[in-house]
C-alpha cells in the first residue's frame, strides 16, 4: 500500500463505503496519490479497550487520471 502511494504521498482520503458484519464492521476507504490511488477495506473489531483494525486488506491499486 505504501508503494502505491509513495512517488506523491497522500493527498485525499475518502470512506468509499460501510458495512455492519456480527461484530466486526467493514470499512473501505479511497486513498488518493498523486499519480495513483488505492483502495483499500479494513476490519475493525471491538474489544475492551475500544474499536481497532484487525486487518487491512489492499483492494486494487490504479494510476490516476488527470482532471
């Protein structure tokens, strides 16, 4: 995931979507670079001290279009 976005860094971020999974919930997120963009979808799990990432899942990668 660092590699996709290594040559600009990351200039945005969006929550691309949300989904409710027993106990776990599911998280995809847009990271955008300057020449790339990745997605990527994480699974949060609840334990006693609160919320955190269990996994993180590297979803596709693709060079950037220009505007």
């Amino acid at each position: 995931m660092a590699d996709a976005l290594r040559d600009g860094g990351l200039v945005r971020h969006t929550l691309v979507a949300f989904a409710k999974l027993g106990r776990h919930r599911i998280v995809k997120y847009r990271l955008e670079g300057q020449n790339r963009t990745a997605t990527v979808n994480a699974r949060w799990e609840q334990s006693g001290g609160g919320w955190r990432v269990g996994a993180v899942d590297l979803v596709k990668v693709e060079q950037s279009q220009p505007a």
